[in-house]
C-alpha cells in the first residue's frame, strides 16, 4: 500500500511505499515490535484508522533525511523569493 500525504503536507517530500499497514488497534498492541522494525529493519509502517491512514512510524534516519529535505526545500523557495522581489540582487542557494 501507497502512503498518501493528506492535503495540509508538503508536496516536496517523496513518498515511500508503506511495509507493512496496520489498523491503530494492532499498532497499539505491537508498538514495540513495530518501532523495532521501523528502526533497526528500515520499514515504514502506516497506521489507519477506519482504513485511512493516519501516521507513520518511520526510523529516526528516514525522520533527519525528511528533515533535510524540507531544509533545502525552504532554502530553494527563500533564493527564488530574493531573485524575483524588486530590487534585489541574485542569490546563490548555497550562500544561504
């Protein structure tokens, strides 16, 4: 099963495909199993509530490298914002 964003996140972030989908009862019984797996097996798990997915436990690697991309997302954006505002000079992203 596809994780699917929910339409007050970023469209930036790359979806990955979901392991393993699990009902909230089930996560709420096998929490720790389910963290182990996320964070030592690498596998994305998608918790759905009435069959609609809700959250993800996801390991701490996947949560920087998300964290990184959103960084260098708002970077972009702020070097576009300063090259087309009046006035302003060009900008290297990574002078930033």
């Amino acid at each position: 099963m596809e994780a699917r964003r929910s339409k007050t996140r970023r469209s930036h972030l790359p979806v990955r495909v979901a392991s393993r989908s699990v009902p909230i009862a089930e996560a709420k019984r096998d929490l720790s199993d389910l963290c182990a797996r996320a964070g030592y097996g690498r596998e994305t798990i998608v918790v759905t509530k009435h069959g609609k997915p809700i959250a993800a436990i996801i390991s701490i690697e996947d949560l920087e490298r998300a964290a990184v991309l959103e960084d260098q997302h708002a970077v972009e954006l702020l070097a576009r914002l300063i090259a087309t505002s009046p006035g302003t000079e060009k900008v290297d992203p990574s002078k930033l």
